[in-house]
C-alpha cells in the first residue's frame, strides 16, 4: 500500500475529480437504498389496501429515485474517467521524466521492454484501477453499511444471515487474494519478457530476412507468448474464484432467509412486503461483498503495477549537478588523473586503469586499439555518461563534476559508435544540435560533413522525411548526417566514436579537411583504420583499458610494435599474424 499512497501525489488537480467522483456514487447509493423500502410500502400498504392512487404516488417516488440514481452514475462516469486517464498521463509523463534523468549507469538497472512495459501495462492497470474500482470501492461499504443497517431496521431476526455468511466470505476472500498477490508480479514480468523478444525481433528484422531465421524467432515468440498465457491462466484461475463463491454464499443465504422469513409469514410475524424489501437489501449486500471482493482484487494487481513504477521514480540519478555548479566551460583542454572505471561495484575487473592523459584545447586526437580497450568508455567520462571510479576527469581545467550536466554535455559533441537519427525530417534531425538553426546553418553543417552530395539529390532536401530510425538512408549517410548534427552545436570538444567507419576515404578525407578547419575545438578520433588518425597531433594507443603508448604516427611507427603491426596490416598488407608480407 506503501507505492500506492506514493503515486496518490500525481493524481495533481484531478484529485478534486476523483472526490467528486466518489460523492456521486455515494448519493447513487443511497437513492439505490431507497427504492427496497417504497416498494415494501407499494406491497403492504397499496396492494394490500388496493389503494391505487397510493400505488401511483410510491411509483413516481421510486421512478424518481431511479432517474436521479442514473443521472449521478452518468455524471461519476464522467469523473472517474477524468481522474483515471489525468492521473495515468501523470504517472507517465513523471516515469519518462525521471528516465531522461537517468545515467547510463541507471538505465543498466533496467531492460528497455521493461521500461515500455511500466510506462504502458503498468499505468494502464492502476488506470483501470481507479476507473473500475472507484465506484466498487466507495459502493460497496456504503451499501454494505446501509444496507445492513435498513435490514436490522427492518427485521434483526433476519439479519443475522448477514453475521453468519460474512466471516465465510472473508475467509474465501483471504485465500484467493493471498494466492493470487504474487502472481501478478509474475505475470507483469512476462509481459516484459514477451516485449523484449518483440522488440528485439522488429528491430532486427532485416538481419532476421537476411539470414532467414523468421522460423527461429517465431519459435522464440511462440515460447514467451505461450509463458504469458499460460501464468495468465493460473493467477487468473484463483481471480474468478470469488465470483462462484460468493454466488453460493449468496444463493445460500437467499434460501435460508426465505426459508425463516416464509415461517415468519406464517406465523403473522412479517409482512410479505418486508420479505421482498428485505430480499432486495440481501442482493444489494451480496453485491456490495462482492464488489469489495472486486476490489481487493484490482488493489492486489495495482499493487504489483505500482511496485514497478515506484522502482523507476524512486532510482536515484547517479549523475547530478553540483548545487553551485559552473555554467561555463572556457576551452576544450581534457585531463585524466589516474582515472580507473567498472561499470559495476562488485565487478571484478576494471575496464579502464590508472589512465593518465593530458589533451590541450585545440588538439586533435586519435585513440586506436583492439576491440574491447574501452576506447568507448574512456571518451564516456568526458561528457559524464558515467563518473570514474577512481581518478578525475577535467574538462577547461575543471573537475568534470563541478560543471552543471546540461552545460558540460553542451560544450562536448560526441557522435556515438551506434548512429541514431529519429523520425521526422533531415531538419528535425538537425536541429537536435541546434534548434534555432536556419537553412543557411543547416546547409554549412552538412557540407562540412559532406552530407550535401547526397541531400542536394533528394527531392525535399531538408524536409525529406527520414522514417523511423533513419531508414530511408545508408549507413554512411546516417553517419554523416549525425557528423552534421553535432557540429550544430558549436562544441569545444568533439569526439567521433569510429563515426566514419561506414563512408569510403575519400569522403573521409573530406571530412577530415573540414574538420581541421575548426579553430579552437579539440577533437577526439576513435578509429579501426590507421588513415583517419595518421594526421593527427598525438595518437593514443589502448590495449585492455590501459594506455600503451603516446605519440605521433612517426614516432610510434618508429618505435611501438602493437603500432608497427597496425600498419603493416592496413597499408601495406600482411599475414594472418598481422605481420608484414615476405617480398
């Protein structure tokens, strides 16, 4: 209940619909209660007395009753769904919120199809809750309170069915929600199981045609849909339990009052009137237990939806700003003090260790090494994607964690190893670097990273529309356009993450011309291949997150061999081993 109370805060201004909600279904209650009494009155009073006009007057009362009970559920309908949907939008919009706050460290506690899952089923069951169970939850103890009390009033011989079936339908209510309680948490968990797989299929889906693996994945797709349906039907199995239950319990206790109340009749110690009235309070009680049922129902499930939120708007970001952080970052100059890092507390290896390296503004640098030597990670600390374990990182001569986040990230490009380019338009793209950017803007940055050759030739330009992920563009034009949209930015530090692997060298060498025209901006080149660092100032050499050697493309050719081998493959060709060719 503890997650529940929590997310009872986003309800925000739809609190005073959800109130209002409530009181609608009280007075419909209460106008419900009303209708057993006049029609006892019509059965003993008016038949019995053959009193039509008596008859006619309680008819209208009831009937007035009826249209004023409908008159305030349609109006709690209209509140409930105000107060339900305002709230889900709420909860949403406060998840994805905090989830744009995320580090990378955080949202490694979390898979993506979970995420989808809490911000989507996960909402959409706490919606439902509040939707569908306000108005049980509000009718049910009223009409169970009144509808006990006008029963006593009316015959407390009777009543006492209500004392003797209730502690039964508690216990049964006991069993089934404590059976079904856990479940559901289950049954949210594969849900996020069958989100991944659908996921990870439509976003491999070239690659799956590619190597014709469509039986496979469907395999895989039938194993975690068959899993959901099949924890479905087990907690849902315990779920509908209370339904014939308590219609036993109720048309057990509809016998046993007809059966006293029949001899009661005979015996001129109740009116058949009384009987009926009391007969529709019996239902209207029954109802009132079941709708309770219902609901304790929905909070066991809500429960478990709201664990799940609360684990994503309790994760505390790891990455913050200072609470008088720098707003102003004054050159790109870059310092690593004995900088260590793993991505995780208890693991047992450091990806980067004991890194010492000092890149003054304006320089341009190449970080070359074997696949796995966190040349990735060693630029991730620039911008704080993550924090180093040990050690500092500096950026303008500051540490990285005096700068506010937003000002550091602002002041450092960085286009990713994986492109990424969102649907809409090549301008909408773009203007993630800048958004006040003009055509004029537009068109230089994309020269600059010789997106222009291919732009020119699409019939919109700037408006041609990307899809969904950039699909409507090669690998290489992707790369260059997120080259172009970094260079927006106008940053002091630029780091391209082997961000030209997939454009041929000649187009490279373009985009290396017009990146040595940008004056005071330091520039980091992550690169597989020798000719897109050979000019740089200084070319940094990792091997297993440790730097090996420091220097210009002649002095370590003259004097590394991991550099040497590099070479000798690339330039000049050579054998399985790497080394050079026997000529």
């Amino acid at each position: 209940m503890k997650d529940l109370k929590k997310l009872f805060g986003y309800f925000g201004p739809y609190r005073r619909d959800l109130l209002l909600g409530a009181v609608l279904v009280l007075v419909e209650t209460c106008f419900e209660l009303f209708i057993p009494v006049l029609m006892a009155d019509i059965i003993d009073v008016g038949v019995a007395n053959h009193d039509v006009p008596f008859i006619l007057h309680k008819g209208i009362q009831m009937g007035i009753c009826a249209v004023l009970a409908l008159a305030t559920g349609l109006l709690y309908a209209r509140f409930a769904a105000r107060a339900s949907y305002g709230f889900g939008a709420n909860v949403r919009e406060a998840e994805y919120e905090k989830v744009q706050n995320y580090s990378f460290s955080n949202l490694d506690h979390f898979e993506t199809s979970s995420l989808v899952t809490r911000m989507t089923t996960d909402v959409t069951v706490l919606q439902n809750a509040v939707n569908g169970g306000l108005r049980p939850m509000v009718r049910g103890p009223s009409m169970l309170i009144m509808g006990i009390a006008l029963s006593v009033w009316m015959n407390p011989r009777l009543a006492l069915v209500f004392f003797l079936t209730t502690p039964v339908l508690a216990v049964i209510l006991i069993f089934i929600v404590r059976r079904v309680a856990p479940m559901y948490g289950r049954l949210q968990r594969a849900v996020d199981r069958l989100n991944s797989v659908v996921e990870e299929g439509l976003t491999a889906i070239r690659a799956v045609k590619a190597f014709v693996r469509g039986e496979y994945e469907e395999e895989k797709f039938k194993q975690v849909n068959e899993d959901l349906m099949q924890t479905s039907q087990r907690t849902f199995h315990y779920a509908v339990l209370n339904l014939p239950a308590f219609q036993f319990t109720m048309y057990t206790a509809t016998v046993f009052i007809m059966w006293f109340g029949g001899g009661m009749i005979l015996e001129n110690d109740l009116q058949v009137g009384d009987l009926t009235g009391f007969l529709s309070y019996v239902l209207q009680v029954m109802n009132s237990l079941m709708m309770i049922s219902n609901v304790f129902l929905l909070l066991t499930r809500s429960l478990a939806s709201a664990r799940r939120i609360g684990e994503v708007l309790e994760e505390s970001p790891d990455l913050v700003s200072a609470p008088d952080a720098l707003r102003e970052v004054l050159d790109g100059s870059i310092d690593f003090m004995d900088v260590s890092f793993k991505y995780k507390e208890d693991a047992q290896e450091y990806a980067l260790s004991h890194v010492n390296l000092h890149i003054p503004a304006g320089q341009t640098i190449g970080i070359i090494g074997g696949t796995g030597s966190a040349k990735t990670t060693l630029v991730q600390l620039i911008p704080r994607l993550y924090d180093a374990t040990e050690g500092a990182v500096f950026v303008g001569g500051r540490n990285v964690k005096a700068y506010d986040l937003e000002t550091l990230r602002d002041a450092v490009g960085i286009v990713l190893q994986k492109n990424v380019l969102f649907s809409g338009t090549v301008r909408e793209n773009l203007q993630w670097g800048d958004k006040q950017a003009d055509d004029e803007a537009l068109w230089e940055a994309c020269r600059a990273a010789c997106a222009d050759e291919f732009l020119e030739r699409m019939p919109k330009g700037l408006d041609s529309d990307l899809g969904q992920g950039g699909v409507n563009v090669s690998g290489g034009q992707k790369q260059r356009l997120c080259i172009a949209r970094t260079l927006l930015k106008h940053p002091k530090v630029l780091i391209f993450d082997d961000s030209t692997s997939a454009v041929d060298t000649a187009t490279e060498a373009k985009i290396r011309t017009s990146l040595s025209k940008l004056e005071g901006v330091t520039k980091i080149i992550i690169a597989q291949r020798i000719t897109s660092v050979i000019h740089t100032d200084q070319i940094v050499i990792l091997e297993d997150g440790r730097v090996h050697a420091i220097g210009t493309h002649q002095e370590l050719l003259a004097r590394d061999p991991i550099y040497q081998e590099i070479y000798a493959s690339q330039m000049k060709g050579g054998d399985e081993d790497g080394a050079p060719a026997q000529r």
